[in-house]
C-alpha cells in the first residue's frame, strides 16, 4: 500500500515521528504541496499511484479525486474537512476519516490564555520593562494599559460541545459565571455557575464571548454589527474556532469605537492573514497565527489517532469516517 502525505510539516516539523506510520505502508511526506486553481499539477503529480493520501490543508477537490484512479483512503490530519470534497469521494468509493477530538485540552488552555492576555497585556508589559520603562519609573509599579479581574464577570460561550465545556470548567475556577448557547442542551451541566441561554440574551449578559462554535451557515458571521450592537458596550471577544465566524469589518469597526474593548484572536477568515485585513490595525485585537492546535501533546494525539484510523481501515473496520 502506498501513502503520500501532501503537508506534513505544520503537524510534525520535527519534533514528532513518522515511523509507526511507515510502517504500515509506503510512505512519502511533503512538507508543502502547492495548490495550482488551473491545474491541481502539483496534488496529482505527488499523490499519482497512492492509495492513501493524508492532507492537512491541502485541497482535494472533485477534480483531483477524478486523476487519482489509484486512491482508496484520505485521511484528514485535522478536525475540520472541508478541504476535501467528500460527496465526490463517496461516489468514487474514497473513505475520509478526520480527527475528532485531539486538541480539546489545548484549544480551551488557549483561549484562556488569550483572555488573560487581553485582561493583563503580559507581554507588553515585560517588553516595558525591558525597555527600562520600571527602571525609570518615579514609582515602585505602574501599568500601560487597564487591567481586568475576571472573577465575578459572566463568560457566554457559543457551542458548548466538548472544548466549549472545558474552557467554562477553567473559566468557572478562575470565578466567572457562566452563559451557554447551543443548539443541544445537556441540562445536568447546569448548575450555580452555569446557564444555558437563547442567543440574545448570551450578547446582553456576558462581559466576553467566546466561540467554540463549528462553522456552519448558521454560524457564519455570527459576530457582526447587529449582534455587536446587543452585546454591552465593553465586551471583550475570544476566537479560537474558525475564522469566519466574525464579520472583520464589523468586528474592526467595533474596536475602534469602542463597542467592543477587546478581542483576541487565533484564527481569521482566510489564513495566512492578509496585509489588508482590517483587524490589524484595529485597537486592542490580539492575533495569534492559529496556533491553538499545535502543543506537541496534541500533535502526537493527532498523529496517533490518524495512523489509528489508517490500521483500522486496512482491519476493515474503519472509524472516524466523515462520509458514510
């Protein structure tokens, strides 16, 4: 059996292990491969002959699954699949599979870590001292920018599957109250500190937001200018889901006017950023390069549960399948 990797290099640049995987089959691992519109050259030349292929970001659309005649198994090394086209996959016989639930612990750890980023600016205050900004100081302390105490303050979080539940269990140790909406409602989770809520009333009562939210049609653009404007003026928000969850326009503008104090961001509508996205010159926005998937534990948790899905598939008894 043969297997290609198209991009391996975002998932193991290194400090990961190929070799439970080579030993299953044939392996050959690209770091990159390039996406031409025109053509696809570069996906078919490399995954010509394979069986199995494994992409992370690399595009499968229709029209390569229809050269690679050969091509038996897709295995996504993500969560998210959109990158394949799954229909046209199905038809042909390709099984994908994706990885479901490797990063819950570090994607919640995350987007508390941007919170009290936007509550503390940690990082701006070290660069001062390091400037010599304390050193100088008439004072013993001082603080560039207003600081946040979280306790007592109500988080709304939008999808409150398993990384939405994580992150309300630190923000509930950290003393924050919780709002929750989601389109399925487990009701034991309820108790003092947590509520499930319509939409609307999660903008009017939470002091931040935060999406942990797939993104559906539904969902797409859910942060704009008519939700921002039921929200308190203030609010901060927290993204670490999809980008495209948030109108940027909106959002940008709602900085800088001061609707919203803060946001903080691991992911944007198309990635890697552009030079023209406006949340980067927007006040107070925090942007990281989506990063919340990537500690070596989750990596090695991904990794481990894709090669899982391989051997399970040569078994017979495939898992983790997308398209059924």
């Amino acid at each position: 059996m043969q297997a290609v990797v198209l991009d391996g290099y975002t998932l193991n640049p290194g400090d990961l292990s190929w070799d439970k995987l080579e030993k299953l089959c044939k392996t050959t691992i690209y770091d990159r491969t390039a996406y031409n519109l025109s053509g696809l050259d570069e996906i078919v030349q490399r995954a010509m002959g394979a069986d199995v292929i494994f992409t992370n970001k690399t595009p499968l659309p229709a029209e390569a699954l229809a050269k690679l005649p050969n091509l038996k198994y897709i295995g996504v090394l993500a969560t998210g699949y959109n990158v394949v086209d799954v229909k046209a996959a199905a038809e042909r016989g390709i099984v994908v599979t994706n990885i479901p639930t490797y990063g819950t612990e570090s994607v919640s750890q995350m987007a508390i870590a941007l919170l009290l980023e936007l509550c503390h600016h940690i990082g701006l205050h070290d660069e001062a001292v390091k400037k010599g900004e304390w050193s100088r100081n008439q004072d013993w302390c001082f603080w560039k920018s207003p600081l946040v105490e979280l306790s007592g303050k109500t988080m709304g979080i939008i999808g409150l599957g398993r990384i939405g539940r994580a992150t309300a269990r630190i923000a509930q140790a950290l003393g924050m109250k919780i709002a929750a909406f989601d389109s399925y409602q487990d009701k034991t989770l309820e108790c003092a500190s947590l509520h499930y809520t319509t939409l609307d009333e999660l903008f009017a009562e939470s002091d931040v937001i935060v999406l942990h939210c797939p993104l559906f049609e539904d969902t797409k653009g859910i942060i704009n200018k008519q939700n921002i404007a039921k929200m308190k003026t203030g609010v901060r928000i927290i993204n670490n889901s999809r980008g495209p969850l948030i109108i940027e326009e909106d959002l940008a503008a709602a900085l800088n006017n001061g609707e919203v104090s803060g946001a903080a961001l691991d992911v944007v509508s198309t990635e890697p950023i552009q030079e023209d996205n406006p949340l980067l010159r927007a006040k107070n926005c925090i942007l990281t390069p989506h990063i919340s998937w990537a500690p070596v534990e989750a990596r090695q948790r991904l990794l481990d549960i894709a090669i899982d899905n391989l051997q399970k598939y040569i078994e017979g008894s495939p898992i983790n399948v997308v398209n059924k």
